[in-house]
C-alpha cells in the first residue's frame, strides 16, 4: 500500500520546487513476540514469559513508552531489570531529532539481546499508521500513532494466557485518552514504585515537574529565563550575545562566557554573583546581556567554595560581600548577567552524596567531583548505604526558586579513594570512552591466525631487508614508527621512516572505523592504557615488534652527510623489525664504541643527521620549551606507586623527534599539494602578546630582556637566557613560556587560511606517524594512499565539511585525554605520598599572588599554592607588587625563582577532594601559617607535537 504527500519548498536560488514523499505502507512487519503465531517471523526478540515483580501488573507483559519516558527516564530503563520493552519508530525518531545521547543508549539497548528490546517500524505497519488530521499538532498527532500501535499490539497478541501490554506515559491527556480507549496504562513513577524487587529503582526517576515544586522554596532566587524566541531576537538585535559558559573552579559566584565573534576573535564576559550567573551550569551555551559600564568589576582573586547547607538561604549582601572583599586594583572586565538558556550541556556527574543532618530525610545534596558544577540536590533512601561513595547523579532541572538544581541518582561507582573507582570516575568526567569493544566492532577484525598474502603484496615494496629498529620508552607494546638509516654509493643516506599500516586494517565506513573515530586516541593513563582501536591490532598486528614481517607505509629520503634532503618518495611497503629497543637501550649502543653491527651504525648514522637537523630547526625559529613530566615505578603486585622522578631524556629521544618531525612535515606537503580542499592538518597559533606578561615579568625581575616579537626571537632570547650562580634559571624561564603557548589544533586545510605551526616554525605540519594511537593519522594515511596511487577515496574523506567536523571532535578528544592523564598522576601522586608521611624538598617560586606563592618542585615534578594566613584575625601583612612580581609578607619579600624548602603530605580529611599539602619551612615568617592547597604535575604540554 503506497500513500504520498506532496509539497512545494522554495530553494536557496527562489527557485519553486514540487516535492512528492512516497510512504509504503505493508502487512508483513513483525511483532517479535514469540507468544505471537500469526507472524512468519525468522527470529523474536520478546519473551513468551515477560514477567517482572509488580503490585500493578503480576501478569506477563511487554512495555510501550513515550517518547518522553525515554527522554527523561533512560538512566531506569537501562536498568536490566526492565525487559521485553517495545520501542516503536515514532518514538524512536523523536528520541533521534530530540537528544543525539539518548538516542546512542536507547540504541544501545535495542542491539543488547538479553535486554529483549524490540524496535517496531509502527510508521509503515498498514494497521499501526496513522495520518497527521487538519489541525492536529505533530505532537498530538505522535501520541496518538503510539495510542494506535499499543492497541494493536493488545489485539494482536489477545490471548488469555498471552503477555499483555502496558503503555507507560507521563502526560495526564495522553493517559487519559489511552484509557479512554480502553488501554492498559500508568504513569512511568506509578510503575517503577510498583515493582517490588527493585526499590532502588525509585531512586533514579527523573523528577516530574510536580516533584520539582514540592522541593522549592517559597520565594523566587533567580530570574526567569527569557523564551527562545526573545533570546533569538536579542542575539539578532545585539542586545545580547551567545557563548559557551564556563564556571571558575576557585569562586562559585564566578564565571566567563565565551563569546566567539569569528574563528580568530573570542571575547570574555565576565559573569558575578548568584543572581547574574542564573542557573547557568558549566559548558552550557547560553545567552549574555552586557551591563552598564558602570557596573563593569575586576575578576575576583578570592578563592569561594560553597559549602554551605542544603537550605535556598545565600542572601545576596552574603554573596557581594565575599565579592567585594576580593576586588582588585587590575582593570575591569565586560560584565554581564545570563539571561536565558539556548543549550544544556548536563550530563550524569560523579562525586559523593552530602548526608542530610535532618533525621530520617530523603533529600540529600550531591556534591560533584568537578568543582566547576554546582552541588544538586537528589531524593534518595538508600543515603546510608551510598555514604563512602563514589556516585553518579543527573540534573533534571535548576527552578527559578531553588538554590540548587534538582536531580536523580543514576549509579554507584564504588567505594571512594580506591583505585578502580577513582580511575572509574577520572575516565567519567572526561567523557573517555573506555566501554569493551562491541562484538559488531571486533567482527570487523582479522580473523587469527593471520599472516601476509600475495594480495596483501599488491602496489607495496618489500623492505624486509633492511636493518630497520624501533626505538620507544620501556613497556611500550603499541609500536608505531621504526627507523632505518644506510650508507648508498654515492655517500648520502637513506633514512627511512616506517609506520603501522593500520589503515590496511581499518576500511572507511565500518563499525570499527566508526568507533575509532569517535575514540579519537588512545588514553594513556598511570598503568593502564585505553586503547583506540582493538588490542589484537594495538599490541599485535600493526605493532612494528622485532624479528615478526608488518605492513607499514613508508617516508624514505635520499640526504646529504650535512642532513639535507634531496629526494623524499612514501610507499607502502611491508618491513621486518631487527630490534625493538628502549630508549636507554639505544643510547647505549650509540655510545658503547666497541659496537660495530648493522643496527648500531644505523643508530650512530641516524643520531648525527637528527642533532643537525635540530639545529637547522631551531636557527629557523623552532621553540625548545620545558616541561617536567614525571613517571611512576609501580609494585608488581599491588601495582601502587612506589617510587617517583621526573624522566630523564636522552639523545635517542630528541633522534626519534626529529625524524617524526621530518615525517609529518613531508607528508603534509605531500597530502596539500593533492588534496588542496581537504587535507587534515595540524596548526598551532601564535599566542596573543598578553599570553607573554607573566614570562616577560618574570625575565625582567632577574634582569634577562626576553623578545617575543616572533618564534625565533623568542627562541634565540631564550637560549641566551642566564644568571650567574643559578643554573636552573634557563629550565625555569623554558617552563614559564610553555605555559604562553596556545594549544594545536587539527584543521581542514579547506577551512582555514593560516597552515602555520608556531612552536615548530614550519609552515605546514600534520600527524602521520602514530595510527595505532591517533585518528587523525589514520585519516592523513588513507589521503597519502590515495596521492600515491595505493588506495581509493570515499566521499567523506574529500568533503572538507565532514573534515572540519572530524577535527572537532579529534580536538575534543584530544583536550580531554590529556586532562584525563593529569587527573591520574594526580591520584598516583595522591597514593605516593600517601604512605610517606612528611616530605621535605627544595622548591622554586613560580608565581606570586595576592595572599600566595605558587611553588614548583623539580624533584617530584610537582607544582602547588602556600597560602599565607595570619595566626589571629588580623592577619599577615601582605603587599603585592605586580609590576615587579612579588609578595612581601611580613618582613620577608618573595619573587619569581626564589629558592624555597616546603614539606609535602597528604591531607586526606576530605575524601571527595583529597589534597597534597605543601607547607613552607624556610624561610620561616613568625605569626604566619599556611594553608593546605590542590596540587597539579607539570605534565602540562607536550614539549614537541610529534
């Protein structure tokens, strides 16, 4: 049965067009009920005996929700407790335009086979098919095709000893006309607290509005958010503006929204108090009215956390007086207040449940483990038993008159401070996505044993006999790149760069290929690694290891003994590893002159043209910054931290740099010069000058002039950097001007006009050299394939809009793995000093404060704020210089790069924030004392983007 709609769409050009919607209508969909025998159906999905624990319905039964249930209710429904639920398409399309999120777990459950969730094309059942009537909103009309489909289903399965079937709905008129239609039917709460063996359940319902008012307060704290249609308006107006918020960490009655005028213009707002911030929650894109410059204030330089009760009581002279007593002398900023809401960014938030002091109350206040998300306050009776705990928590709603969002207990994580849960929560809040592979995933893998074919031969050289050796950090499995270097004829070199073919592995538009897309890169954290693409490939087949024949894709150059390049030619190709060294490992064989093999004169050969192609690079502006990063020695049976030093680097590290470098920087030509519109590349910004304050400060303190009018100007300033009697001086000035730096971004060449790399100063620069690990690579490999001749293209990989898109979400992934690897050494430095009580070290000044010092300690790699406070009421003297960066407190006056000694320890009496406190001991300031402080690692920036 055919039915079809016809209408008219004007184009971009005003062109009228005739639009004709063919919609097939058939009697042969099944039910997928195996209590069904009318249908001729291959295989079913809803169970004979669908029977759950219930007051309401002890019968057997198969569950139809809406479409808002499953908006709101997915955190229940993915409980295995609920089964044999009908998805019908109806909903299922709503889910998909309405919330891309629910719409991946919905789907989710629909693939997972004992959940029994069927999907039901209701849409072109002949029976279950409804037409939008004259009049009837979408909505209306979609309430009625599920009514539709429910009372089908019940006629079609009408059997005494048969399931039956419920609709679950939270509309009043929609249950009301289900019942009028004879239609078993319940609200979703009434259901879920009719179950017997599952009580926990109630915990995790989405509040309805109802149960939203109950909560509230008698009088209104917040102002009301403005509708969509005026916030369009005022934006198109510009009376106001649109931008990403985001909340401060160290003042809740603080925040920015950024405002993003073009791709190389981003305005700041600042946002004070609770009343301006209006409910605002940390990434939501939200809309900003500017006030009057009169009311324009000063960041605040107080650090505010709200620890107060659960009761709707800040008053605001509370609120401005913590304010106004951290006002400063710097310059006021553009100041606003939100005005309404254009996007939730919520998702489940860890951290740990705030116990009400009210006996036997079910209302509780959720404190997250980002301090940038507001305490949410949840109704749960089972607060006894989540003490301790690590859990998670969703908003349902931030009323006008409610200090607090309201929201649902959705999972318990595990038991707080240990290591399972705290990795568990870190992997959470960094939106990593470390789930096992889907079986849909690893059917896309090789099947074992595998080994090369003749067709695998096809367009590839075969270099097997070269004395080719990879060099990475000890433990290493996941082996990207190997090297080979060789003495030719004429007496030049051949170099050859050697990368996994993982490409070869991973065809465009499967599902393995999906997933690692999404994953974006591989996750390194203290001890664990969460792989992007499956370990059979990460560890095994495209790991480059020793002594076993690998596919590669080859970058091969023909250089001069003064390491220029002559030819460049990329092949794939297929290699046979010699060695697989540590870079300790080759540093010896480098240096140890009784060694004369093949693979040493290699390394030998290799190290010489990578120290003059480093000085090459630097002559032409390339930065060598610095950046402390630490590493862990871990007991072989508790795998807890027992010993750490920041790494030591050696010749071999800066030799595989300089050669990945070379790499990169071929390839991306290469892929721009074919592929003008599309080619992904990586650029990395030139900081804006005031990035550079802090670092030009800091040099004029000790008398050092530094130029930072260009890449190399900053870089020939630093290197001529030096004081007398302080040798440490250069590494800290290096450590200063990395945090100036912007960060690198991946980009469709087709997008973006500025290809520059500043840190590098090269003119173009990709990632090719790190497939196992990196998505990006992946992409840049197949375009080189297909500039070589070697492979074919596919229409995403040319659309420069898909590109960009991909970029975003390589960036993304990016940011968050590297925020994900600092929160783990965080907690591995937690546990390190955990069973060393107190610690005593040489530390330098890297930054002063109003009323703290921020201090860094090479040994540890560590870096922490000593506030001051006074041992009475009044406090220490304190006078900030912020021209000449220092601190005087009391008689003694603080600068930049002063030597200090701090004791280090554990303060371990916040579970949900545990601390290292660092404490000052000399100098000694009578009448004053610190406070304990978070502290970070230096694993801030990579020093090279390789």
């Amino acid at each position: 049965m055919l039915k079809s709609k016809t209408f008219v769409k004007k184009t971009r050009s005003g062109r009228v067009m005739k639009i004709v919607r063919e919609h097939y209508l058939r009697d042969d969909i099944w039910c997928g009920s195996e209590a069904c025998d009318e249908c001729q159906q291959e295989s079913t999905v809803l169970q004979r005996e669908a029977c759950i624990e219930s007051n309401l319905c002890s019968f057997s039964h198969y569950l139809i929700p809406d479409t808002n249930v499953v908006l709101h209710q997915i955190d229940v429904l993915e409980d295995p407790v609920i089964r044999n639920v009908v998805i019908l398409q109806t909903v299922l399309q709503e889910v998909r335009h309405r919330s891309a999120p629910v719409y991946k777990r919905l789907k989710d459950l629909i693939h997972e086979g004992e959940r029994h969730f069927y999907s039901f094309t209701n849409e072109h059942r002949r029976e279950t098919f409804v037409e939008r009537e004259p009049g009837e909103s979408a909505n209306d009309r979609n309430d009625r095709a599920i009514r539709a489909a429910a009372k089908w289903y019940n006629e079609h399965l009408a059997n005494p000893d048969g399931p039956k079937v419920v609709l679950l709905t939270n509309d009043h008129a929609n249950k009301q006309k289900a019942q009028e239609s004879g239609l078993l039917v319940y609200k979703f709460e009434e259901y879920i607290k009719g179950l017997i063996a599952n009580p926990e359940l109630v915990d995790r319902l989405a509040l309805s509005n109802d149960e939203k008012n109950d909560i509230t307060c008698s009088r209104v704290l917040f102002p009301e958010h403005l509708p969509l249609s005026k916030i369009q308006a005022g934006i198109k107006s510009g009376s106001f503006l649109q931008g990403t918020f985001k909340a401060s960490r160290d003042n809740y009655l603080e925040a920015k929204v950024f405002i993003q005028k073009d791709e190389e213009d981003d305005t700041e707002v600042l946002i004070q108090g609770l009343q301006n911030l209006n409910r605002a929650v940390h990434q939501d894109v939200v809309a900003v009215q500017l006030l009057p410059r009169s009311q324009w204030v000063a960041p605040s330089s107080v650090m505010l956390q709200d620890v107060g009760s659960a009761k709707d009581d800040t008053t605001e002279e509370e609120e401005e007086d913590a304010l106004r007593s951290s006002a400063g002398v710097v310059d006021r900023k553009p100041t606003g207040k939100i005005v309404g809401i254009i996007k939730r960014s919520w998702r489940p938030f860890c951290g740990m449940l705030n116990i009400s002091q009210i006996k036997e109350s079910t209302r509780h206040l959720f404190t997250p483990a980002d301090r940038c998300i507001p305490r949410i306050r949840i109704e749960t009776r089972q607060a006894s038993t989540l003490a301790g705990q690590r859990i998670m928590v969703a908003i349902d709603g931030w009323p006008k008159d409610s200090r607090y969002p309201n929201g649902h207990f959705v999972r318990s994580l595990g038991a707080a401070g240990e290591k399972d849960t705290e990795e568990e929560v870190l992997l959470l809040e960094h939106d990593v996505p470390h789930q096992a592979f889907s079986q849909v995933v690893l059917s896309f893998l090789p099947k074992m044993p595998w080994s090369i074919k003749p067709e695998d031969m096809v367009g590839r050289e075969d270099l097997r006999h070269l004395t080719v050796c990879s060099v990475d950090p000890p433990g290493c499995t996941d082996i990207d790149d190997a090297l080979h270097c060789r003495k030719l004829c004429n007496g030049n070199f051949e170099v050859g760069v050697h990368i996994a073919d993982v490409s070869h592995f991973i065809r465009p538009g499967n599902a393995l290929d999906k997933e690692a897309a999404n994953r974006g890169t591989t996750v390194y954290l203290c001890g664990k690694r969460i792989d992007m693409v499956p370990e059979l490939l990460s560890s095994n087949l495209c790991s480059l290891r020793s002594n076993v024949e690998r596919l590669a894709f080859s970058s091969i150059w023909e250089m001069t003994q003064d390491a220029e390049v002559l030819k460049t030619r990329f092949t794939k190709s297929v290699i046979n590893s010699k060695a697989s060294l540590t870079y300790a490992e080759a540093q010896m064989r480098i240096d140890d002159t009784s060694m004369k093999d093949d693979i040493t004169k290699s390394l030998r050969s290799l190290n010489k043209l990578a120290q003059i192609l480093k000085k090459r690079r630097i002559k032409k502006g390339a930065l060598t910054l610095s950046s402390l990063e630490v590493r862990f020695h871990m007991d072989s049976e508790t795998h807890d931290p027992i010993e750490l030093q920041t790494k030591e680097l050696m010749e071999t590290n800066s030799m595989v740099e300089e050669f990945m470098l070379l790499a990169n920087i071929s390839v991306a030509q290469k892929i721009y010069d074919e592929f003008a519109e599309c080619a992904l590349l990586r650029k990395h910004p030139a900081p804006p000058p005031s990035n550079y304050d802090i670092l030009l400060k800091a040099a004029k303190s000790k008398d050092v002039l530094i130029h930072t009018d260009s890449a190399k100007a900053l870089a020939d300033t630093l290197e001529a950097a030096k004081v007398d009697g302080f040798a440490y001086f250069n590494t800290l000035l290096r450590i200063l001007a990395t945090r100036c730096m912007m960060q690198a971004v991946y980009f469709c060449s087709g997008m973006d006009s500025d290809f520059h790399h500043y840190g590098l100063a090269s003119p173009i620069y990709t990632h090719f050299t790190s497939p196992i690990r990196r998505y990006a690579d992946i992409i840049v490999h197949r375009l080189l394939a297909v500039a070589i001749g070697a492979d074919s293209t596919y229409p995403d990989l040319t659309d420069k809009h898909k590109q960009s898109a991909l970029c975003n979400n390589l960036n993304y992934r990016h940011k968050m793995s590297q925020y994900a690897q600092r929160a783990s050494v965080a907690f591995h430095t937690q546990l390190f000093f955990k069973s060393r009580g107190i610690v005593s070290e040489e530390a330098f000044v890297l930054f002063v404060r109003k009323n703290a010092i921020i201090v860094l300690i090479p040994k540890f790699g560590l870096e922490g704020t000593v506030f001051f406070d006074g041992k009475d009421k009044s406090g220490p003297n304190l006078v900030f210089d912020e021209e000449r960066p220092s601190l005087t407190v009391e008689q003694h006056t603080f600068h930049i790069f002063d030597r200090v000694k701090v004791t280090v320890s554990l303060d371990d009496s916040n579970i949900q924030h545990q601390k290292i406190r660092m404490a000052l001991t000399e100098p000694v300031i009578p009448g004053v004392s610190v406070s304990a402080t978070d502290v970070e690692t230096q694993n801030k920036k990579p020093k090279l983007d390789r």
